[in-house]
C-alpha cells in the first residue's frame, strides 16, 4: 500500500499526478511528493515500526513506494555514542549517525532504494544518475540487484575508490570531462530522449524522500526524541532539508514530542555556496566553480540551496566551512577516537562542528547528531600523505627494537621486574 497522493510544485502549489516527473511546468519549480497524513497515521505508531525489518523500510509507509521494493538492506545504521570524540571538542552529548557501513558504503544507499523502485513501478529500461561518486556506487548496485541496465555519468577526476566501487557491479560508465554540474546538465538533456529513470532528475521527487530515513532512525534510536543540533555534510541541499522533513513528520504524526532541532549546515570552503548565502545574509545561492578535496559535495550549484537556507532559518541554525586541511584533519580526528573512517564529507563535519563548537554555536549540554554519509575507503586520496607510514623492520627483535629504540624495550623490562 503506498499512501502518496499526488506531486506537487513546492512554489505555486500546482498539483501533479504520480508521474516521473520533476519541474512545475507553469513556474518551473520543484515537485515534492504529497501523502495522505491521515491514513498514515491510522497505520503507523511507534510499536509496528519496532517491529518492522532492521532497515529502511521499517518506515515504508513513509514513503512514495508500493509492493515489492528494490532492497539491498539498507538503512538502520549505527548511532554512536561519541564520548572520545566528545571530550576532544567539549561536548558531552555527541552522536555519530554512521552511514558508512551502508552496503555501497553511503547513505546514497536510502535514496537509491526508492528511486530504483519508482524506476520499476514507472517500468523504465534502465536506471541511471548523475554523480560525484557515491551515488553511482548504489545506483549500480540497485541496478544489479533490480535485474536492471545502469548508466552511471561521473566527473573524469573522480577518485578512484569511488570509479571502482560503481564499477564493481557492471554498469555503463561513463566519465565527462567537466565538473558535477557540467554532468548533471548533460544528463539533464539525455532524460528528455532516453527511457531511462535518472534517478536524481526526473524521478527526483521519489528519490529525495529516501534521505527522510535519516531522521527518523535517529530519532527512533535516541528513544523517540529529536536532537537538539543536527550537523548535515551539503552538496545539493537535499538530505539537510529531508531530514527536518523527516523530524517534523515524526511530530505531526504523533510519534515524537516537539522538534526543536536546530539545523548546521557544513559545507568545504572551496564549494560553500549555501554556507556563504548565509553567512551573508543573502536569499541567493550564486553559483561557484568547485576547488575541494571533497569531490562528494562538489556541486556548485545545488538544486536545494534556496530551501536549505530556510531550513537553517526556520530551524535556528547555522553554517561552518572548512578548508582543505582542516578536512583532513577532521578525518584523522574522527578515526583516532571512534574508530569511524570516513570520506572527505565526514572530515567537512566533522571539522565544521569543531567550528561551531568553538565559536559557541553548539554548546556542551546540548544533545548533538554528526552525519557521517560515506566510507574512508572511498577517498583514499585525501589520506595518503598525511597518516603514518610502515616501520619497516627486519623479521627479528634486535631490528624491532633498533627501528622503534630502546625506550620501549626498556618499559618492557621495567614492567617484568615489578611482575616479578
């Protein structure tokens, strides 16, 4: 049973039928999905939600879906604790949103899952995307798993963890040489003559809504409560946006109490569009050329930047950039005390929280959840020269010791002898 009604123009407010289809053709805004609230909560409460599947899907009804769906188990993930990295930027209540044990390793995965199911709903030939790297990776696996042909369009500079993660499950792959919004354009063009669901444009509506499951895992996962701040990675501005969605609808529907969850954009200084329309004070998301590390939030022209703007306002909240080395760092900071290696994006949130921590955005009692969107394994890159390298020893322990000095063979001794 799907409970989506209809689509609808988020500017005019045009209605729309259930269509792949995704710009108002009066004012040319963006459709969103429109559900029956009611219905759903005649059939949704906290207990049959509990009792659905360890993923995604356990919030279906929240969802543009109907039937079978196309699932390669994703969702559900890890709520951290965070009490090392905690005390390193002085905060008591941190938590970890860890997507990047997802099966394609980020949270592509949930948006993914709806669109490759929209794509065989609409009974479209293949499925395919525009990506800076993590999307391709799930659109080719959803393809896989759907018995579907993928097209998967990336920027040519793209790293390599990511071209061999999408590469892995058989697709099409095309690389252009140009930036993401060069790709998107291009793509935008070959949607109008193929029948293929590109799952980010003319099925974009449906596939946006997959995002919302990250707030309601969270909230769910904090014992049916929203966070005081969230801390969002921004590339197009849609997942910060679906996931105040997401903890509003949980409200409205009477599963948790009121939403007072102040939104922070973190965005990497060389493409900080958002982030620099706030900081200003200005309603316009001009445009920037992409020069970051952080190719997965590299677009510099985000579809959702207007909307993302109101919801840091609605909701109270604020932005942080970082620059290159400061996501590095962010990274190494993220692994060294929880143990969670993550992508160039985790590194812009986690180093974007250090900011808003220390400028006193985010205060040391409030409860605060860090996305983490994608795996370390990904964006190698970034990495390589700055982590420790091998000893390299012979295989005996007068090398060991010479290599590492004798000060730890002497703690040795010294620790036999108290034994002793």
């Amino acid at each position: 049973m799907s409970f989506t009604t209809g689509l609808r123009c988020r500017e005019c407010g045009r209605a729309y039928p259930i269509e792949p289809i995704y710009v108002c053709e009066v004012c040319f805004g963006s459709l969103e999905v429109v559900y029956d609230y009611v219905a759903i909560k005649r059939h949704i409460s906290r207990e049959k939600i509990a009792a659905g599947p360890n993923s995604m899907w356990r919030y279906k009804e929240l969802l543009p879906v109907g039937g079978d769906v196309v699932d390669i188990n994703a969702g559900f993930t890890p709520l951290v604790k965070a009490e090392n990295l905690g005390r390193a930027l002085g905060l008591k209540q941190l938590y970890l949103k860890n997507d990047c044990v997802n099966p394609s390793y980020s949270f592509k995965d949930r948006v993914v899952a709806v669109a490759a199911t929209k794509a065989r709903e609409f009974k479209f030939e293949a499925i395919a995307c525009a990506s800076t790297g993590n999307l391709a990776c799930s659109v080719a696996a959803h393809a896989a798993r759907a018995g579907m042909k993928s097209y998967v369009f990336i920027p040519s500079d793209l790293e390599q963890g990511k071209i061999l993660g999408a590469a892995i499950y058989g697709p099409t792959l095309i690389a252009v040489e140009g930036n993401y919004d060069q790709v998107n354009r291009l793509c935008s063009e070959l949607a109008e003559k193929y029948p293929w669901a590109f799952v980010n444009i003319n099925i974009r509506p449906f596939y946006a809504e997959g995002s919302k499951t990250l707030a309601y895992e969270v909230a769910e996962q904090l014992g049916w409560r929203a966070p005081d701040n969230a801390v969002v990675p921004v590339a197009s501005g849609s997942l910060f946006n679906k996931i105040w969605k997401g903890l509003n609808e949980f409200h409205d529907l009477g599963l948790i109490g009121p939403v007072k969850t102040r939104m922070f954009v973190t965005q990497a200084t060389g493409c900080s569009p958002v982030a620099t329309a706030y900081e200003s004070g200005s309603n316009i998301i001009r445009p920037v050329k992409p020069q970051t590390i952080a190719k997965s939030l590299a677009i510099g022209n985000p579809a959702d930047g207007y909307y993302a703007l109101k919801t840091i306002r609605e909701s109270g909240g604020g932005a942080a950039m970082s620059t290159d080395p400061e996501i590095v760092d962010g990274m190494k900071l993220l692994a060294e005390t929880e143990g969670i290696f993550a992508e160039t994006a985790g590194g812009v949130v986690i180093a974007g929280l250090k900011r808003l921590v220390t400028s006193g955005a985010i205060k040391e009692d409030e409860l605060t959840v860090a996305y983490i969107t994608g795996n370390g394994l990904k964006t190698l890159e970034a990495i390589q020269n700055s982590v420790v390298k091998p000893i390299l020893i012979k295989p005996d322990i007068n090398s060991f010791e010479a290599a590492l000095g004798f000060k730890i063979a002497a703690t040795v001794e010294r620790n036999k002898s108290q034994v002793e």
